[in-house]
C-alpha cells in the first residue's frame, strides 16, 4: 500500500537569480519591437518586417517574414536560453532557436524558423510526441529542475509573515520532491506540456517552448493532463488515450501530490503576478496563504 509523500522540515532555499524573470508592469509589445530593432544587427538571419504579433504574456511573439521571434523581458539570462537551444539543436521532436540569443535594453531576443500549423494539436498527439521526447533525450546535460524559482520575487510586496508562510510551503514542497522515487525515471522534461505547446506540421508535430526544459522526474510532464481530467478539461476517454499512448497513467504513482502542489503553489504566485500588472487587488492573499501552512 502507497502512502502519500509528507513535508519534510526542511532548511530554507538558497536563493538564486532565476534565468527567466517576469516582466514588469508596462513592458510588452512595444518593447518588444524595439528589442527587435536593436538586436537586428547583431543577428545573422535575415528578417523580414513584422507582420504579426502573435501572443504576449510573459514573453512577446512576434512573426518576421518565416521567422518566429521570440522576445523575453530585460534580466533574461541569454545564457540560460543558449544552452537550451544548443543542447536539442539536432532534436527531431523539439523545435529551439537556431542562433544566440541577443540582449538588449528593451529585452533579449531569439529567432527560430516559423513553423505552420495545420490544425490544432490533441492530447493524443502530445502523448505520442512527449514519449518521443523523453526517448530521444535521455540525459542531455540540461540543468536540474528547480520548479518555483521565481517565488522569491512574486512575493515581494506582501506583509513578511504572508511571504514567510509562501516561501516556507516552497521550501518543503521542494525537501519532499527530493525525497520522490521516480517510476519512469530522470530525464530531460519539457516543463510546460500542453497542446497549445505543440505545433502539428506537415511534417510531424514539434513541442515548442522549451525555456523550462530540464533534467527532472518525467512524472512531471505527465502530471499537467492528469489534473485537467480531474477538473473536466479533459474527457475520461482523451485521458485513457493519452495514458494509453505514453504507456504510464500518473494518477498511480504516489509523488503526484507533490507535482500538484508545486503547480498549485506557481499557480498562487503567478496570480500575485498578474493581478499587480493589471491593478487588480490583492484581497484574497490571506485566505490563500492561510491553506498554505500545511503544503501537503
């Protein structure tokens, strides 16, 4: 009989710079653009002229003839997104910058070859690429994973004890995931796995979005579908299929409490983020912290 990972006490976490820090209030597309010009004559691929933008959140999209560039906000570590793209260079499942990232004023810049859909992607698909994946690149000298890195800075601005409560869930979450024995074991993970992290081509579907790739518990991957078939995103058919098609159903495995709570614990801090861009207020910070206290 399995029985549930429990927090552990546990020292707190060095902190550490993290390579993919959030935007500030105001940055966006017209940052953006700009990081485009001043990067232009430093990049060795020829651009087109912007024709779209196609997302902006935490990062600005933006299409440049049949270019994707890519642009992410001032204090990204270059270096970070370089390793990424040079260790799955020659990935025939993952789809990365094909030159240095360039740093700017406005924010550091990367290009990859646009890739054209043809229809959305299912989670059947992404099953089947994901095993791939995780196939192709056993270890690649990636960094560990360090889920919740930007913790520290999300939560910033709150009265002490409220951060206190936060950091402390983190740093048990984290002393319990050391403590996981991984069925499928270590291995390079994608680290945001969804359809919408899939592009389906004419020549195959490629992931996209590596920026948290890293050599972790491949559980992790397949702990974001499990979650939505628990909250009706996802039908009971689609999951068995996509169970079916990786060949491991997560909900068996005893370290998936730690995982959702990791992503319960970002998904808290991702919220103080978007909130304060928007203006939006911040009243419901103490019941949040208040069922933070027992992470686990």
């Amino acid at each position: 009989m399995t029985t549930s990972p429990t927090v552990q006490t546990s020292a707190p976490v060095p902190e550490v710079t993290p390579p993919l820090p959030l935007p500030t209030p105001g940055w966006g597309a017209a940052e953006a653009l700009a990081a485009l010009e001043a990067a232009r004559p430093q990049l060795r691929t020829a651009l087109g002229r912007v024709v779209t933008e196609v997302s902006a959140l935490t990062t600005v999209i933006l299409r440049a003839g049949d270019h994707a560039v890519k642009v992410y906000p001032p204090g990204t570590c270059p270096q970070h997104l370089d390793m990424i793209a040079g260790r799955l260079a020659d990935s025939l499942t993952a789809h990365v910058s094909e030159e240095g990232a360039v740093s700017t004023d406005h924010g550091v810049v990367t290009v990859s070859r646009w890739l054209t859909a043809c229809g959305p992607a299912t989670w059947l698909e992404v099953s089947t690429l994901l095993r791939r994946f995780h196939t192709e690149h056993d270890l690649t000298g990636l960094p560990a994973w360090s889920p919740l890195s930007r913790l520290p800075g999300q939560v910033a601005g709150l009265a002490p004890e409220q951060a206190a409560v936060l950091l402390d869930a983190r740093a048990g979450l984290l002393a319990a995931l050391a403590e996981l024995r991984s069925d499928l074991g270590h291995g390079v993970i994608h680290g945001d796995v969804s359809p919408s992290n899939v592009i389906r081509t004419l020549d195959g579907p490629r992931l996209i979005d590596l920026d948290w790739a890293a050599v972790g518990p491949r559980e992790y991957d397949l702990a974001s579908a499990a979650r939505r078939v628990a909250d009706g995103e996802i039908s009971a058919e689609d999951y068995r299929a996509f169970c079916d098609a990786y060949g491991f159903d997560v909900r068996g495995w005893p370290g998936l409490p730690v995982l959702d709570r990791i992503a319960d614990l970002g998904g808290v801090a991702f919220r103080l983020w978007d909130d304060r861009q928007h203006g939006r207020p911040l009243d419901w910070v103490p019941a949040e912290v208040a069922l933070w206290r027992q992470p686990l």
